[in-house]
C-alpha cells in the first residue's frame, strides 16, 4: 500500500459521528456543501510532511496521518474549521481512499490492539505521571461505557465527554469531543486505561510518599472509641439512652471529621440528632431506626479498622469537573432536612444530551449563623447567571455553559457557568424510562443498587412511575404520614409515603387536594428506597402533559409571584471558582411493611428481637429473648443465611452487644437485597 493510500485509509474510517464530533451539526452540514458544489480541489501528497492538502474554497488544507485533530488550514478560523471537515468529506468519498470497496468493521477491534501494544512506561512519557495518576482516580468514580465498531470510543457520560480513536493513527489521532481542551489530555488518559484495563493491563500508580503519619494516629484513637461507645449504648439498652452519651457521638463526630472520616461523622451526628430527639420525646424518635444507623456505624468502624478505602473513608468535598455545555429539562424540586443537621434544597432536572438525571442542591446545617431556608432559597435569586430562581428553572428548559458536574451528576453553582433559558419544560423531552410495571421495577431497583458498605449512586432511586390506578387513603394520624397505594396494571400494590413535618406538610396538602381525574393523568417522578423487603416511594413531584407539577411549593407559579409581593431573601453563598462543595446525602424515613414471604417474616422478625434485646440491653437480657433468638437461629439454618449464624450463635450462648450490633447489619444487608 501507497504512503497515499495509507493516509486516505485513516480519513476513510471516519465515521459521521467521529466528524460531528470534530466541529458540530451545523458546520458538518455547511462542509457537505461546499463538498457537493465542487469547492474541494485535488489532493496532492506532500511526503516530508506526511501529509495530504487539497484547496477547499481558497484555502490550503492539510491532512496528515496522524489524523483530523493535527489537521490545518490556512484559514483564520481556530480549531477545525468548515474547510477541513469538508476535505475530510472528500477524501472519504473517494473511490480510491478505500481500496476493498467499503469501510472495514474491525476498525474499532484494530484501535484497541494498537492501544494494548503499548507499555505503561510510553504512556507515564507522554501524558506525565500527574496526568496518569489524576486519570486513575477518575476511573474510580466514572465508569466509562467503551464502544467497538468502525472506530473505538469510550464515553464518560456524566462528564460529557466522548474520546474517538481511529486505526493506523495512535495516539496522536485521539479525538476528545464534549470536555474543555485543557482537559484532553486527561480524558484521553483516562479512556486508554480503561480500555486496558478491560483487557487485564490495569495501570497502578506508584503510592505517594506522604505525612498521613498524624492522620493515621487520629484515626487509631477515633475508630476504637467509636466501637466502645456504640457497644457500651446496647450494653445498657437504647431505652436508658442519656444526655451524655449524645454529646460522646456529637464529639466522636467531630474527631471523626478531624481525621479525614466524613462518611463516619455525618453517621455518628445523625446518631446524636436521634439521641436528643428520643430524650425530647419528639414524634419522629424511633430506637429501631437509631438501631440501625448504630449498626451501619459500627459495620463502618470495622471496615475501617481493616481497610481504609476510599468509599468507606467518604468524600468531605466532591470534585466537580468542566463538562462544557449541558441541555437541561427541570422537572422537580423539593426542601428536606437530614437528621445529621443540615436543610437543603434540591432541583431535579434531565440531561437531554446524556439522558440522565442532573441535580442541584444548596445546603446549609441547622444552625447556620445566615439563617438559611430551604423553602425561602427556591425562590431567591440564582443559583446561575441568568437564571431567575431555582423555581424558574425547576419548570423549564435552559442551556447551561461551562457548567460543572460531579460523578453523581450533581452541578454546582459556580460564579462561571451561565444559565440561557430556552421555554418551558416539555415532559415529552424527559425521556426517562417510565415504570407502569411493579416487578419490573423491582429487578430496575435490585440491579441498581450496591448493598452493605458500597457507595451508591443517588440518581438510581429516581424514577419516573405511571399508575394505572391512585388507591388515596387519609392522613393517618398515628404514624404521622401519608399513605397511598400505587396500582400497576396486574393488581400490584407500591406504597406512596410521605412523613409529616414543617417541610412535607405542602406536599401533603397538594396530594390531598389534587383532582382524582386529573391525577390519573399524572406521572409521579419519585424517589424510591426499600422498607421492610418492599419498596416505597417519596414523590419529588408530579409531571403531565402541560408540565411539571411541584408538589412541595404549591402556591408557587413558575417562580412568579403576585404583584407587590414580597419575599424575605436568604443569604446566597456560591462558591468560589474552583470550590469543591460538600456532599450531603438526603435519608428518607422508614416505611411501614406490607406482606411478606418467608424470607421477609424471618428478617423483619429477627430485627424485631434484636432491637427488643437493644432496647433492654445485652446485660440484662431476659430468658425468653434467648429462647426467641434461638428459634430465629432453627430458620435461618433452614434458610441457609450462613453469615448470621456465628452472630446468632454468641446471642445464643452468652449476649453481647457487638454481635448484636453485627447480626443487625447482616440482617440489614439481606433486608436491602431482598427483592
């Protein structure tokens, strides 16, 4: 093969989505014009260049091996320019740049040979050890999705990047479309390792030589008073809780917090918080959910005291990354409250370029000198240039530039990104699969979710649900909550729980009072977790054919309000350019269990006695909890639940409070799996 003929092969295998993502829609369609009326002269084969150049409507444009992305053209235009997409177009066209007579399939396959034949040694060279390592690190929050075809591509969604490698040009003909130019590099280190990886050539980077010393001393002091604490509280029974014991966690939250433990802090604080409120006697206090979170606390020591990894250490501050422009769709919004001690307020909206779901939130903790409100902040100004208030945006269609999101989708409200609103939501662009099948809903949730100690990605719980029928039930008064039952189209049951307090009692009012015929209309965007071996949804919102309905902010119309009308504005607080803003995750309250099967009785029962024998306390556990706990022990041999079984065996014999707070984390752990 001819020198020409191999760099007409390298154009040949561009595919129009490799040549979209070298400019855009519009310049590819002006390219193909100038193509179709002849404005592209003859090639000619420049050899000490190792180039092709054509004149394209008076313009010198060269085309070398190394591919699109090192092409030139004389032209004022920066970057690639009409004139060499349309070259590109008339080098592919030609008879003679494909000699088989057709592109080869295998193009893809070939870019990932010449992508494993490298060592890792070439690529420290030519991206440097920073890149590579930087590059690591976000392959362990992003995860790729690697397409093989004509051409190999590796796509990050949730940046908003897209690298394309060609055969026959290496690295130099790697095209990054989507994330800003100073990131190339980066994204293109980023997908070789992830395509080698696929492969079993996994790149590790060398361990960095650092002072943690005084980090690791704090955390040697931190983890194992956390145990005692947490084993001394069952030891003497959740009902004997005191004042001084929720001051321990409330400290142990903040030592925890010093050492570099953010996901053990907000734990131990939201433990604090149920502490107080169950000595307050407040309605919302519930030993079986402080049960729970102690287990989970303790799970998290553990794992901790074995293996800090970085999903168990936390992330205090995530990082946001540029991804360019975003087509966005809000669809809801809603203010809630952590039992950690922070409010905040998140408005939901739909990626149309990446089909998936986006955030933004702003949170504040409860005793934030600014006196922060969640409801006052939806329709305070911002959170980006050009934008009116998030209750403006929670309704409508926006292009968002320079954005920056984080490997969860969450978008920060940076001074330089800029909001261009664009028209009014239209739910027929929201293209989230739509749920009217319960069981399929089950297996959507059950392949979604990461149990035990795993991060999970908070965007798999939104889901977009079409009940054929309402089944609306009144406010019960006991539980404090709203339930209603949600019915497929085969007679299944979901159960709709919304808790009261000052932040839901609006939505609870709206549900209430919504027409029943325009209900069934409606589409419920809900967030959706598991109780009891069943699943619940919280609805953020509702969505019908003339636009999303906020449920939380009903007597707010698109963010306008009447005239002369006046609202008290809280301090808006955005972030310095850089800034990485801290995670606050949303829990949602337990709900009440529905029937259940076998496996469902002996989980929900065994937690019914373990949290009977915490309440009293392992030191003075009475005879028939022991003769309880046995039985529970018979069933789970039966039902082969192996890793309960050494817990329940020292319940058995002798209780102690850290195989309790064990077997409650197991059980806890099966409870989640259990579909």
């Amino acid at each position: 093969m001819s020198r020409e003929q191999e760099i007409r092969q390298v154009y040949a295998a561009l595919t129009p989505a490799a040549l979209e993502a070298l400019a855009n829609k519009g310049l590819l369609r002006r390219a193909q014009k100038d193509v179709e009326r002849g404005e592209v002269g003859e090639f000619v084969l420049v050899e000490d260049a190792d180039s092709l150049t054509a004149t394209v409507s008076g313009h010198q444009v060269r085309l070398p091996r190394a591919g699109p992305g090192r092409a030139a053209c004389s032209c004022p235009a920066a970057g690639v320019c009409q004139h060499i997409l349309a070259a590109c177009l008339s080098v592919t066209c030609e008879p003679s740049s494909n000699p088989s007579g057709q592109l080869s399939a295998a193009g893809g396959e070939r870019v990932r040979e010449e992508w494993l034949i490298l060592d890792d040694a070439t690529l420290v060279q030519t991206f440097s050890l920073p890149v590579m390592r930087a590059a690591h690190e976000l392959l362990q929050q992003q995860e790729p999705v690697i397409q093989v075809a004509a051409d190999l591509v590796v796509r990050f969604p949730h940046l908003n990047a897209e690298i394309r490698g060609l055969p026959g040009t290496g690295l130099a003909g790697i095209m990054v479309a989507g994330a800003p130019e100073k990131k190339h590099d980066l994204m293109t280190a980023a997908a070789l390792q992830a395509v080698r990886r696929v492969a079993g050539k996994n790149w590790e980077p060398p361990a960095l030589k650092t002072g943690s010393e005084v980090a690791g001393a704090t955390r040697a002091e931190v983890l194992p008073a956390v145990t005692i604490l947490l084993e001394e509280v069952v030891a003497a029974g959740l009902a004997r809780l005191t004042e001084s014991e929720g001051q321990r966690l409330e400290s142990l939250g903040v030592s925890a917090q010093a050492a570099g433990l953010p996901r053990l802090s907000l734990l131990l604080q939201r433990l604090a918080t149920q502490v107080g409120d169950w000595l307050d006697r407040k309605p919302q206090a519930d030993l079986a959910r402080l049960l729970a979170d102690a287990a989970q606390a303790y799970a998290l020591t553990q794992g901790l005291d074995h293996q800090a990894q970085p999903h168990l250490t936390g992330t205090p501050r995530e990082k946001y990354a540029e991804v360019g422009t975003l087509q966005l769709c809000g669809v809801a919004a809603w203010p809630w409250r952590t039992a950690s001690g922070y409010e905040g307020l998140t408005v939901l909206f739909w990626d149309l370029d990446n089909k998936d779901w986006s955030t933004w939130t702003e949170a504040r903790p409860k005793a934030f000198a600014g006196g922060f409100s969640a409801v006052g902040r939806y329709t305070a100004p911002g959170p980006w240039e050009g934008a009116d208030s998030p209750s403006q945006l929670a309704s409508s269609r926006f292009r968002l530039m320079k954005a920056r999101r984080n490997r969860w989708g969450r978008l920060s409200g940076s001074s330089q990104s800029q909001a261009l609103v664009t028209g009014s939501s239209n739910p027929v662009e929201v293209l989230a699969p739509v749920e009217i099948n319960w069981e399929h809903l089950e297996r959507q949730f059950a392949a979604a979710s990461r149990p035990g100690l795993r991060e999970h990605d908070p965007r798999r719980a939104f889901y977009l649900l079409q009940p054929s029928r309402w089944e609306r039930q009144p406010f019960d008064p006991v539980s404090q909550s709203l339930c209603w039952y949600l019915m497929d189209d085969t007679g299944r049951a979901l159960l709709l729980r919304v808790v009261y307090d000052d932040l839901t009692k609006p939505l609870i009012e709206a549900l209430e009072n919504f027409p029943p015929d325009e209900l069934t209309a409606c589409r419920v965007i809900g967030r959706v977790h598991r109780e009891g071996g069943h699943l619940v949804v919280h609805p953020l919102g509702l969505l019908r054919e003339g636009g999303p309905v906020m449920l939380a902010f009903p007597s707010e119309k698109a963010g306008h309000k009447p005239a002369g009308a006046r609202t008290a504005v809280p301090p808006v607080l955005k972030p310095e350019d850089g800034e990485e803003e801290e995670e606050i995750e949303e829990t949602t309250a337990p709900a009440a269990p529905l029937a259940m099967g076998p496996l469902q009785r002996l989980l929900s029962g065994l937690a019914s006695s373990l949290e009977w024998m915490a309440e009293g306390g392992t030191s003075t556990t009475s005879h028939g909890v022991g003769e309880e706990l046995r039985d529970w022990q018979a069933r789970a041999k039966t039902l082969s639940l192996a890793p309960l079984l050494p817990s329940l065996e020292v319940l058995c014999a002798r209780p102690r409070a850290a195989a309790l707070l064990q077997c409650r984390w197991i059980v806890s752990v099966y409870q989640s799996l259990d579909g």
